[in-house]
C-alpha cells in the first residue's frame, strides 16, 4: 500500500509579506486566484523529478513559507516550456511566478547547495557582468569546481579520451564517414 506522507507547517515558520513580494512583480499578480485544482503539476513534465509540485509552491508562495520555496529543488528543475501556464484555468503565469523565484533565491543567496542548475546561473551572469559575454570553457569549470568537483576527476578520463580520440577512435572517425560530414 502506498505511505501517505504529511508535512506539518507552523505559523512560526512564515516569513509574512513574502506572497506580497512575489505578487508585486510583474506577470506575477494573478497568483491569489490560484484554487489549486492541480492542473499545473499534472502538467508539468518535470514535476515528478521536483520536491514540491508547481501546485505545491503556488500554495507555499501564497501562505509565505519563503525558506521552504526557495530552498527547494522545483524552481531549478522548471523548465520554462510554458505547458503549465498555457493549462492554468485562472490564467496564472506560474512560468513567470518560477523566474520570480529564481531571480530571489539568487539575490539572497538561498538555493540547495552544491546543486548546479543555480550556481550555472549565477555564474553565468558575473561573467556576463565582469566581461560582457561568456568563455564556455571557464564556465564549465567554475561550475564543476563549485557544484561537483569529485565530477571533475571521476570525467578526466573521457574528456581526455574525447581530446585525443583514444579509445574513440573508430567512433570518431566513422563520423566523418557518413554521408554529408565533412571532416575538417
Ligand atoms: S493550474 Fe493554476 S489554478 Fe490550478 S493549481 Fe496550478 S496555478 Fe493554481
Ligand atoms: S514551465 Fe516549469 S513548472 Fe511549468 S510545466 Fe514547464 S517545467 Fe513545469
């Protein structure tokens, strides 16, 4: 049989005027109409790999249970395909209410730890700001370092093979056998 669980939230943990903020941005206004019929996270197509539904976090947005949001894996995992917006029956931009978040949890510094999706973000916009345009390379690096570093060591040995095309080889060069590949 399958364990229902329950999670039980305390007045204490509300951060009030949170919901306020959030609506107060632009696109992001209609959220007080949301009735939570569901249909945004039985949507989603990520909403299975997410801690909390989209529906989940319109109803935690709305009730200013900020450090649950923001510290939660969904905002990241969102994919801005749109889907649950288009479905919203009260025409709730959630895809906007989902940047809202993100651009939030950036500002103060509040995001699951080591998970790459944020740190890639704000990566990406310091290098923007300091140099204004990115180097792919740099990038990946930073993020590795900082979200996974162990990744990095455990990769070594294809990122080499993929460099010199050992063990690639036959791969590689079959590539250039195919019909409309030029090798170069
Ligand atoms: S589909 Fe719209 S109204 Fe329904 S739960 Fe999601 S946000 Fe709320
Ligand atoms: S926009 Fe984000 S939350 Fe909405 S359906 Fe797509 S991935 Fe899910």
């Amino acid at each position: 049989m399958m364990e229902i669980k329950r999670t039980i939230k305390y007045e204490a943990d509300r951060v009030r005027g949170f919901a306020q903020e959030i609506m107060s941005v632009s696109g992001c206004e209609q959220l007080k109409s949301c009735i939570q019929c569901g249909t945004c996270s039985g949507t989603c197509p990520l909403s299975i790999y997410m801690d909390f539904s989209p529906r989940q976090v319109m109803a935690l947005v709305r009730a200013d249970f900020k450090n649950e949001v923001l510290s939660s894996r969904t905002v990241w995992l969102c994919a801005s395909c749109y889907a649950c917006t288009v479905e919203c029956p009260r025409q709730i931009r959630i895809t906007d209410i989902m940047y809202a978040l993100k651009q939030r949890a950036i500002k103060e510094g509040v995001y699951p730890k080591r998970f790459p999706i944020p740190i890639l973000a704000k990566e990406f916009s310091k290098m923007v700001r300091s140099k204004g345009r990115i180097t792919e390379t740099l990038l990946v690096m930073r993020l590795f370092l900082k979200a996974n570093w162990r990744a990095v060591f455990q990769s070594w040995r294809l990122g080499l093979g993929l460099r010199l095309g050992l063990g690639l080889r036959g791969r590689l060069q079959g590539l250039g056998d195919e019909p409309g590949i030029v090798r170069r």
